[in-house]
C-alpha cells in the first residue's frame, strides 16, 4: 500500500487535534477532571494506568470515582489512604474487572507521583524531555506496558498539546482496532505481532511512529468493523488492499 494517504490523514489529524474535541468518558465531570491537566495531572496518568481490559470509558471515569468517594483529591490527601483501603474502594463500587490488582496500581500510582515527582505529576513531562523519557517514566509505573505508556505520551503531545523535544519514542498502541486495521490496508500481513505492527508504523513515520495510530484507530472503529467493514465510506478507502478474511 501506497502510504502517502493515510500520512495525509494523520497530519491533519494531529494538526487539528483539539482537547475540546475529546471524550475520555460518559460522564462529564469525569471527563473535565481528566482534562484539567494543571491542575489535576495526577488524575490523567491514574486514568492511564486504568486503560486496560475493560471499555475505556469506565477506565477513565476511575479517578473521578475515588476523587469523590474519598473526598480526597490531591496527591498528600490520596497518598494517605492505605492500599487496603482502595482495595475496598475497588470492590465495593466494582470500579474495574480486577479490582484488588488495580487498586494496588492505583495506590502505587499515587505513592509513585508522590515520591518520584515532588507530589506533581507534571513533572513526568516539564521542562520539553525526550519522548523517549517520557514514555520510559510512564513505564516505571506498576502496570503500565509499553501500550499504555506510549498511548500517553501521544495523548500528550496530541490533545494536550504538551511540548516535548521529539516524537521518536511514541510508537504507535497496538489495540486491537489498530491491529485489524493495518492487516487490511495490506501494511501488516495476518496475525502480526504486536512488534510487527510497531515496526511497521517506524518504517512509515520514523519521526512520530504514533503518528497514524489515531487514524487507524477511528478507521476501526468508525468503519473497519470487526464484522462488516464500510469500505464505501472509509477516508482510506483508496488505498487499501482490503485483505478481509
Ligand atoms: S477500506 Fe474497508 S477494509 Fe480498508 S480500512 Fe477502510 S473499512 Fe477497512
């Protein structure tokens, strides 16, 4: 496939990427909570951590649960608050599909940005980094793999508009839309590893490699379903090789 289309798309992508545009969750007190990223940063990385194996949405509506459940808000009031007692937390309201594991990351989340980060979490991007220390200090967090930690670093520099000294470090989040996606187009052959994936993206933007994970992420989600995908009304639709099993 010829990669000049789905470049295209991703620059105006991320050109017009605005955090007005964004919705982190189905609930708007959650979602401006995640967006007040001066003076709430810690909210925005513990929403990360708990991006995993449950829909997004509620993964990024936690922060806001426990913020009101413990009345607790800042890093010194969440840091006072015992594993045991997010453990609790966790299972009382059933805030995740794990939820002794994941109130454990949260808890270190919270210990970590106090003790790494003076109590700010806004100290994992200040002062323009690397995207390669930025994505290496999201890595340092319990639970958080290379998916989440890259899928971070581009939230930042892309709704956020966080400066950072280059997009080296920000591979592309290999989800599962992204993943069917690619093999489609004919960039990826069949049951790619998540590595091949990751590869591929490098070859095709070396500079930002994340850069065409938003346009392959809304393809699959808008079009490429999973059962039927409408080729008719796909912006890459001239490009693909359509390789559908
Ligand atoms: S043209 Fe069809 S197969 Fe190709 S990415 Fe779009 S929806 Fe998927």
């Amino acid at each position: 496939m010829d990669n000049a289309l789905i470049l295209e798309i991703s620059r105006k992508q991320f050109a017009s990427a605005s955090l007005d545009d964004v919705t982190f969750t189905e609930n708007g007190d959650a979602d401006a909570l995640i967006k007040d990223l001066e003076h709430f940063p810690h909210a925005f990385v513990l929403g990360c951590l708990m991006d995993r194996q449950i829909q997004a949405e509620k993964a990024w509506e936690i922060p806001y649960k426990v913020f009101n459940q413990t009345r607790a808000k800042t890093i010194p009031e969440l840091s006072s608050i015992g594993r045991d007692e997010y453990v609790r937390l966790f299972e009382k309201n059933s805030l995740h599909r794990f939820n002794e594991k994941m109130a454990a990351i949260f808890y270190g989340g919270v210990q970590d940005i106090k003790t790494k980060y003076a109590g700010n979490a806004a100290n994992i991007w200040a002062n323009k980094p690397s995207s390669a220390a930025v994505v290496g200090r999201f890595l340092e967090f319990e639970g958080a793999g290379p998916k989440i930690a890259t899928m971070a670093a581009n939230i930042l520099v892309r709704c956020f508009k966080v400066p950072l000294f280059d997009y080296y470090s920000i591979d592309i989040s290999a989800d599962r839309h992204v993943k069917r996606v690619m093999t489609r187009l004919g960039l990826v052959p069949k049951n790619s590893t998540v590595e091949k994936v990751i590869y591929k993206a490098r070859e095709i933007s070396p500079e930002f490699p994340g850069l065409i994970d938003c346009a392959c992420f809304e393809t699959g989600r808008k079009w490429c379903h999973q059962g039927k995908p409408d080729c008719k009304n796909c912006e890459l639709n001239r490009d693909c090789k359509k390789v559908i099993d």
